[in-house]
C-alpha cells in the first residue's frame, strides 16, 4: 500500500470512530405532496426548507417535512431556489424568470429584469452579494453562458461579461470565491466576482454541476458520465474513468473523503475515499436525481416525481 494511500485511509478510520460513514447513514425517502419533478431544493434547517418544481411552484416546509405549503407563481419551469437568511429568497427559471420572497416564502414577488434567457442558478455570499446563471443565444443562435451579479439581495441584477458557452451552475465559498461551470470550461473568481478566469477543459464536455470541499478540492459531474476532480482550486481538471453513459447532474460532499453523484434514471455515485474510487447505488430510486446540497452531516437530494432524500447520521 502506497503511503498515500494508507495515510488516507487511517484518516477516513479516524472519522469513522466518531461518524457513520455515507454508506451507512440513514438514507430517508421524504413526502413532499407532490408528483411534479423538483429540480432545485434549499434546506436552511432540519426542520425549515425550500423546493422549486418544473411546473412553476415553490415548496416550503417548517417542520421538516411532515407538512409542505406549496405557491403556484407561474406557468414556467423552475430551476433554481436560494435564500440567504430565513426571510429573503430568490427562485429562478425559464424566460428570464425571477421571483422574490421577503417573508421566508409565504408570498413572492415577480422580480424578473430585462432578460429571457434561462436562469440555471443562484448562490449567495451574504445576504447581499450573489450570482445567478445561465444561458443566452446569440444571433446564429449558439448559446453563451450568462452571469449576473447583484449587491443588494436582488433586487437588481447586473450583467458580467464571460466568454463561456452555456452556463450551468454557480457554487460559491465564502468569503470571495465561487466557480460556474459551462460547456467546456469552468470559471472561476478569487475576488467576489469581480474579475474571472476561464479554465479550459474538452470543448465538447457538458459540466452540469460543481462542488468544492475548500479553495483547492473540487469536484465537477456533467454528461454521459463526466466526472473530474480538481486539486489547485480549477486551474487543472482530472477525469475520473467513466462510470456510466448516463448524465450526471449534482455532486457533493460531506467531508473530504465522503461524497455523492446523482444524475439520470436514479443513478447514485458513492465515494467514501475522496474519489480514488466510486460505488454505484441504482436501486435506491429510479426517477431521475437532479441537485444535492449539503448542510455539514446533513444532504438533501431532489429530483423527479416530488423525489426528496434526507441522508443523515
């Protein structure tokens, strides 16, 4: 055993004695009321949460999801819910859609700006600073990634010019860094968004979804099995062999060495050795898993026909 390897894995015994590893934490089916596909989800809590549907409606729990309270805003297909405190929201989908909440989702407000491109994601820094993502065609109809910036909770939203095509997903770490993945490449920003770099990878790779354990360590999945690690922050990307020739759409990871793909047709990805190798768990759920977001031991995974997992010590 290589002494790498060996140090990697008394590390992961060492988290043992203390944690339930992935592969043995509780894995909760959850009721959401719904048999709409939810495509994007917030937990601010155990007990308080938010979901965006495909079908123009926002889910909101406060006691961890026995009950769900359910605002149809609008015929369009949701992609996207955020909040930066438990009062002040933002979901975004297709036609440039924008809706805000200041009362911790019991209403909204259409808060669309002067575009119809399809808003993917938003993340915050605080309850101020975020971005927002997504695609625009230009006149040959080629799509180019979108991003915007706002400064005050968004409530305005500037656009910031990046020469990326396609624009997928946004993650963010605080207090100044965040990366968005496109096709073929991924940015990335040291500064809060104020300047980007673009990192090179196959043009012909569609990156769906990123997650990054600190400044250096990353993970992004993508179509027909993209999966590639990255440990200088996303200036050098590795892929990993192919797992499947299905899409992976969201990755993340509760420790360094501990994490999930999710992707089509129930397909779930398990690493319990920071990548050096994967598991796959296909018969869990067969609908199609589409975002993870993971709160410390706590990962919340949704997807189609009102799927909703609680993976939980």
């Amino acid at each position: 055993m290589k002494l790498s390897t060996a140090l990697l894995a008394l590390a992961i015994m060492a988290i043992g004695c203390e944690q339930k590893a992935l592969v043995q934490m509780k894995w909760d089916k959850l009721q959401t009321g719904t048999d709409k596909n939810i495509t994007g989800i917030f937990f601010a809590s155990d007990e308080l949460g938010w979901a965006v549907t495909s079908d123009g409606a926002v889910l909101r729990t406060t006691d961890g999801c026995k009950t769900w309270q359910s605002s149809q805003l609008s015929d369009i297909y949701f992609e996207d819910v955020v909040f930066a405190d438990d009062d002040n929201g933002i979901a975004v989908g297709s036609h440039g859609s924008v809706f805000r909440s200041t009362d911790g989702g019991s209403s909204w407000a259409d808060a669309s700006f002067d575009t119809t491109f399809w808003l993917y994601d938003v993340a915050f820094w605080d309850d101020e600073l975020g971005l927002l993502v997504g695609v625009k065609p230009d006149a040959e109809g080629v799509l180019h990634g979108a991003l915007f910036a706002t400064r005050d909770g968004g409530s305005s939203w500037q656009e910031v010019y990046i020469d990326m095509i396609g624009a997928s997903s946004v993650f963010i770490r605080k207090p100044s860094l965040a990366w968005i993945t496109c096709k073929g490449s991924v940015g990335s920003t040291t500064d809060g968004g104020d300047n980007w770099e673009k990192n090179i990878l196959d043009p012909k790779d569609t990156v769906r979804g990123a997650y990054f354990v600190d400044a250096r360590y990353g993970w992004i999945v993508g179509h027909q099995g993209l999966l590639a690690f990255t440990r200088d922050g996303g200036w050098s990307w590795q892929k990993k062999g192919s797992l499947t020739d299905k899409n992976l759409y969201s990755v993340g990871f509760i420790n360094a060495f501990e994490g999930v793909a999710v992707g089509e047709g129930g397909s779930v990805f398990l690493t319990t050795d920071g990548g050096v190798s994967w598991k796959i768990d296909s018969n869990f759920v067969k609908s199609t898993l589409r975002d993870v977001q993971v709160d410390e031991r706590v990962m919340w995974i949704c997807g189609d026909g009102g799927t909703l997992i609680k993976v939980h010590d």
